[in-house]
C-alpha cells in the first residue's frame, strides 16, 4: 500500500466510530506490517486514541494476530475508563476477553476496572444467559443502562423462552433514556402484533445507539426495526435494512445476531418470493456459519431448507429432509416454539409430497399441531393445520370441501397469513364454482396494496381467476408462469389444476397436462394422480394423450423425457389394422398416444385370450428391452390409434442414466404379465359366467359412466363376438349369459351399448367389487 493511500485513509477517518473497517479491509490487500502502520498511524493522529485502538484490535484479529488484539482491546478499555466511560470500558473488556479465550481471563480480570464488575463481565463474555444475568445482578443499581443491555443479551442468548420476564425487566430497570430498555419494550410489541407502536419505540432505541456508539444496540434495533417493516409486508423497506443489521452485528463482533439476521433475512426473500436469492443466502447460513452450537437456530434453518425444497418444487428432497428432522425432533432440546414451527413444516412438506387422507403419519403429525394450537393465541398455527387440511382435499379432486374449509378461517389482521389463504381460497373457489369464495378471497386482499410479492400474485391470480370465468385464460397461465419464476412452481401447478377442473373441452385438458408438468416432476404424487386421471378419461373420449403425459414417464426427470421424445415418430393406423404379428420382433417402443388395441394370446388352433385393450399412455414392443426375441401377442387396432414410435436403442440409452424410467417400464410390464396369468387362471378356474361378470365389471371401471336414472353404462358398444373374446368363451355362450342376465334386471341394452343396472347382483356373480 502506497504512503498516500494510508493517508487518505487515516484523514477520511470518521471520529464518531462509523468506519466501515470490514469494507476497508475486504477491498485492500493489507499485509501484516501495513496493519500495524495504518494502526500506528491512527494512534498518532488527532482522532480519539481509545477508537484508535479499537480499529488498531479489528486489524490485528482479521489476520488472525489475537494476542496483539486482545492487548488493543485491554489498552482500549483503560483508556475509555480514563476518559470516564465505563461502559466502552467494559464493552472492550469484553470482546478482549473473547478475542483471548477462556484461558486468559483470569489475568486480565486483576488488570482492569474494578472487582466485581469486571468479574461479571468477564463471565459475560462467555455470551450465556446465565452469565448476562450475573452481569444484571451486579450493575443494575449503579448502571441501569447496563442492567437493561444484560437482561435483553440474556433473552436474546436463553435456549427457553424468558421474553414474560426478562424483557419487561429490563424496561423497568433501564428507564426512559435507556436505548436498551427501548428495544426490549419493541420487542414487546412484536410479540403482541403492535408493529407500528414497536417501529415508533425502536426507532428511538435506535437513535439512543447512535448518539451512545453503541454498534451491539445499533445492529439489534436495526434488525428489530427490519422485523417491524416486514410484519407490516413493507418488505421492500425490511430486507435492505436487515442486511444492514447484519452488517452492524458482524462489526460489533455479535456472531449471535449476525447469524439469526442472516436467517431472518432468508425468510423475508422467501416471503418475498425471491426463491433463488433466499436459497443461496440459505447455503451460505449453514455452510459458513458454525450453528451447532446453537440448536434452536440450526433447527431453524434446517426448516427452512424444508421449506424452500417445497416451495420450488423439490417435494422429494423436503420430504427426505423433514423425515430426517422428525426423527431429530425426538431428541433435540430446544424452545416449544422453534420445535412447533418445524413440525408444522414438516407437516407442510409431507403433504406436498402427496400424502392423501388417510395417510397415519401425517394425520398422527396433524394431530399433534391441533394440540399446540390450543394454546396459539395468534391463530396462526390452527389456519397451517387447516391450509394442510385443505391442501389435502384440494390434491384429491375435492375443491368444494377445500374451499369450505379455508373460507371458515379467522385471521385477524395478519396481511401475509391472508394473502396464503387468498391464494388457496380463490384457486379451491373457482374449480368448485363457487363465487362466494372468490368474494371472500378479494376482502381478505381489500385495503392499500402491501409492497410485499406475495398479496400483491395473490391479487393477480384473483383477477386471473375473474377472467378466466369470463372466457379469458390468458391471465392465468401468465400468474402461474409468474409463480414458477418466482420460485413457487407448486402453487402455478395448482393454479392450472384448479382452472383444469372447472374448464370444459380441449382447453381443460391442455391445462391438465400443462399443470401435470408442473407437478410431475416435482413429486406431488396425490395433485398428479387426479389430473392424470382427468387426462385420460379425455383421452378415452377420442382426444390425443402428449407422450410426455404417459405413465412411462411418471417420476422421470424432464430433461431424460424430453431428450428421448425427440427421437419419436407420429404414426397413425386405421381400425381393423394388424400393428404386429406374435412372431414379430420390433426395433421401437410404441407409446399409444389415441385410440384403443386389442392385445391378445393366439392358440395353435387361432383361438385367442385378449389380455388387454390397449389405450392411450400403453406402451408396446418392450420385448427386446426385456431380453425376448419376439413380442408373443397379437396386436390389433379396435379404434383409430395414433402411436409415438421410438427407436430401442435410444430408450435402452436413457433407461441406462435414469433408474426411475427403467423401473417404470419393468412395472407397466409387470402388470401386463400379471394381468395375463390373472387371466388364465381364470379360464382354468372360473366359469364362464363369473367371468363375464367381472369382465363387465372391469370395463366399467375403465370406460364406464354415470346414467340420468342412477345406474353405469358402458361408454362405447361391445359385440357378443368381442365380449367372447375377453373371458376366452364361445360367441353362442356369452350372447345366452347376456340374455339372462337382462331377464334377470342385472343389465340392459341401451343404443347397443350396455348398461349395469343392479351392480350388486353383478358384483355377487363375479365374487367382489372391482377397484375403479
């Protein structure tokens, strides 16, 4: 370093103690000896020589030289107790003692001050609750300001809620021209949602730190008055000012503060819908900072960690995530609340994830929230349980109960808790037709527009939502495209959910499938499941299946499906085709994309077995991934069919890097191969009859429908020829079960199609219900 620039920099020197020493030394290269002259330097100037000596301590301890630092700091508090300043005295005792360690305490304790303060300060600089509180006990008549400064350190450092007692304390103790006493009755009014009486009361906590030098105050108002702004959804405001906070903490030297700062600031850019930035400040948190020593914290960030998994999407990694701190939760002993907080995101996590009703260990987690939230006086915790509850119904098709749930919720006056119920509320409303919820949704959003992200997607959705009845779905894939660049991927797929289920026609099923590559991936089993089963009753009707739709690919990252879906081919055959022979050996996997084939067993005497009817999302010709030579049944084309072909090696490729496409075909061949042996059990074993029984049970649960008088009706016509076929019995037998079956009042013909009208009776023939 240059002569000149350390002049500058000992003339530009601020006396009142604001230098920024961490930027000074993060943007110059300084060697040890240029340390000791910059310190030098500034002991000889005419800046204050206690300050001086502090900025000479910070240099030597960022190169590591923590004797010469600590020998500052102790020069420091002689100086500020000669200067009659004993509380700057005993704040340089204090980072002195940390900067030694334990070990060198006790030689320093004779040196400086007087007895039993310096005891108690030197007890303090362990940052324990304990030692605050010894430290309290010793000052609180002779220096209130001190007292009130040790008892909100206590609160602030105690593994178990105190905040009933020790804050008040402290507000009694420090009076009226205490910066600390000012701070702890802000954070009073936190706790009792006072937020614009706390920003008044800490902003003149505040001004106390900065008229006093008090960086520790300054950091924790700082953060406090970050915390307000952010209660108040001026988030805008907050996150700036608590990286400011963290900043002023890291320069007091508080690790404490700097570490909850950093893990509140997360939560504001989650809630700020910043996911990307709040996920990298996240990594950063837990990989830079030592949080193990503090449980409740590194609890804290672990839940958030969950909760941003879920949030973007990454259902099996929170999932994974929150079974392991469930497990960790038994054993860790930390605060009632911090353990609520991540049971609830657990709970948040697993449901996401899929978990239906019934599921025993989510309502067992479930249970146990709505045994906390008795005790919950802001409500917050028993609108989670009900969102989860909602959520539940709302994956499951269910948005009517979804939407009473959710609109029976009181929330106060808790802007961001609204805006998630606006959000659930509005998007369950309109899949059900219910326009009171939309109603309900705009008074929870009524008032002046918050700065945070979150209420004002939540109005635009609600605005989506209004023109969507109108005709209009523009808006809404633009509000669920927004969701998925801010980071809640999740809740744009359940927006295009929720439109898929009240939309009628092709655009419904287009939303389907838009939302089931939202969800697919990410794991939301129960959501995909519902609108897979929408996708393909449409694909039943006549209309075309994407590929990339198919079970084939349940579960398969993106990027594997769509490079194999390149390589695909359209192809198209007319009924009556043949598509291959039992002897025939296929260079490509089929996806059956429309269209309905027959696939059946050939006897040496041409008599045949159907095994299946083939439709949209079947996959054909997996007999040379599995090792036979040729592809042993029949395959013949009932309805129009439109087929993906995909050349075998470029499958046999991907299958290779992807495990989950592996094992998804082995399953769908499985069952293929369960199906038949099912099958021909049933011919050696059953009679003709119960077979048929089942047989018009089983295409019921695949292409049946509800009828005006309350019975079922086969969707498509079936001939005596073709039933035959399906139990494996002569033409003659089955016309004569079906015609006494009908005498019977057990089925009827309607416009050649048939129709099930005492399914008990057909349930009782074929020996059981069918699962549809």
């Amino acid at each position: 370093m240059e002569a000149a620039q350390l002049r500058a920099m000992v003339e530009g020197f601020d006396p009142a103690g604001h230098v920024d020493v961490d930027g000074l030394l993060e943007s110059l290269d300084m060697s040890t000896d240029v340390a000791r002259e910059l310190g030098w330097s500034l002991a000889a100037s005419e800046v204050d020589p206690a300050e001086a000596t502090r900025i000479r301590a910070r240099v030597f301890d960022e190169f590591g030289r923590r004797l010469e630092a600590c020998e500052c700091w102790r020069e420091a508090a002689i100086l500020a107790a000669s200067q009659g300043r004993p509380d700057l005295a005993r704040r340089d005792l204090e980072h002195a003692l940390a900067t030694l360690g334990p070990d060198g305490a006790l030689e320093l304790r004779a040196e400086l001050l007087d007895g039993r303060a310096v005891q108690a300060a030197a007890a303090a600089a362990a940052d324990t609750s304990e030692c605050w509180l010894d430290l309290a006990a010793v000052v609180e008549t002779s220096d209130p300001d001190a007292a009130a400064r040790a008892l909100v350190l206590a609160n602030s450092t105690s593994l178990v809620g105190r905040s009933a007692t020790l804050l008040p304390r402290a507000v009694a103790v420090g009076g009226d021209e205490s910066g600390w006493a000012r701070h702890a009755e802000a954070a009073l009014l936190l706790h009792d949602d006072r937020f614009a009486e706390a920003e008044v009361v800490v902003a003149e906590a505040l001004r106390l730190a900065r008229a006093r030098g008090d960086r520790r105050l300054e950091a924790m108002a700082t953060l406090t008055m970050s915390a307000t702004r952010a209660f108040r959804c001026d988030l805008e405001g907050a996150i700036p000012m608590q990286r400011g906070g963290v900043a002023l903490a890291r320069l007091a030297g508080d690790a404490r503060a700097v570490d909850q700062g950093a893990f509140n600031l997360v939560l504001m850019l989650h809630d700020d819908l910043r996911g990307e930035e709040a996920a990298r400040e996240l990594a950063d948190l837990m990989t830079t900072r030592r949080l193990g020593a503090r449980p409740g914290l590194i609890l804290e960030a672990e839940t958030a960690a969950i909760q941003l998994a879920t949030a973007h999407g990454e259902l099996g990694e929170a999932a994974r995530r929150a079974g392991l701190q469930l497990r960790a939760l038994e054993t860790t002993h930390v605060e009632h609340f911090v353990r609520v907080m991540a049971m609830a995101n657990c709970a948040r996590a697993l449901v996401d994830r899929g978990a239906v009703q019934g599921d025993p260990s989510v309502d067992r987690l479930l249970d146990q929230l709505r045994t906390f939230a008795v005790a919950d006086e802001a409500g917050w915790l028993a609108a989670m349980v009900t969102m989860l509850e909602a959520t539940r119904l709302e994956d499951a098709g269910d948005h009517a109960a979804a939407a009473n749930l959710l609109a029976q919720l009181d929330l106060g006056e808790n802007v961001m808790l609204a805006a998630e119920v606006a959000v659930a509320l509005s998007r369950a409303g309109f899949a059900a037709g219910d326009d009171a919820s939309l109603e309900r949704s705009g008074v929870l959003l009524a008032g002046d527009a918050p700065p945070a992200r979150l209420p004002r997607i939540a109005r635009r959705q609600l605005e989506a939502l209004h023109a969507a009845r109108d005709g209009d779905l523009g808006p809404l894939r633009d509000v669920a495209a927004e969701w998925s660049r801010r980071g809640r991927p999740i809740e744009g797929g359940r927006l295009l959910a929720a439109a898929a289920a009240r939309v009628a026609s092709t655009e419904g099923v287009a939303l389907a499938r838009l939302a089931l590559r939202v969800l697919g991936p990410a794991g939301a089993t129960a959501a995909t499941a519902t609108l897979r089963a929408q996708v393909q009753l449409d694909a039943r009707a006549g209309r075309e299946l994407d590929a990339a739709d198919a079970p084939l690919f349940e579960g398969v990252d993106p990027v594997v499906r769509d490079a194999l879906l390149r390589h695909a081919v359209e192809v198209r055959r007319p009924a009556g085709s043949v598509l291959h022979e039992p002897a025939d050996c296929l260079d490509s996997l089929w996806i059956l994309r429309a269209g309905r084939t027959r696939l059946s067993m050939v006897t040496e005497d041409d008599r045949r077995l159907t095994l299946e009817l083939a439709e949209a999302g079947a996959v054909l010709g997996e007999h040379a991934l599995l090792g036979r030579p040729t592809v042993g049944v029949l395959a013949e084309v009932e309805a129009d069919v439109t087929y993906a072909s995909i050349p075998l090696r470029h499958v046999e490729a991907a299958m290779g890097s992807c495990r989950r496409l592996d094992a998804n075909l082995r399953q769908l061949v499985g069952r293929r191969a369960e199906h038949g042996r099912e099958l021909a059990a049933r011919v050696a074993f059953w009679t003709v009859e119960r077979r048929l029984a089942r047989c018009l049970l089983e295409l019921d649960a695949a292409c049946g429908r509800d009828t005006l008088d309350g019975h079922r009706v086969l969707d498509r016509p079936f001939t005596h020829f073709q039933l035959a076929e399906l139990v494996s019995a002569r033409r003659e037998t089955v016309g004569e079960l079906l015609k006494a079956m009908r005498a019977g009042g057990v089925v009827e013909t309607r416009r050649r199609c048939i129709a099930l009208v005492d399914q008990a009776a057909l349930e009782r023939l074929a020996g059981g219900a069918v699962a549809r």
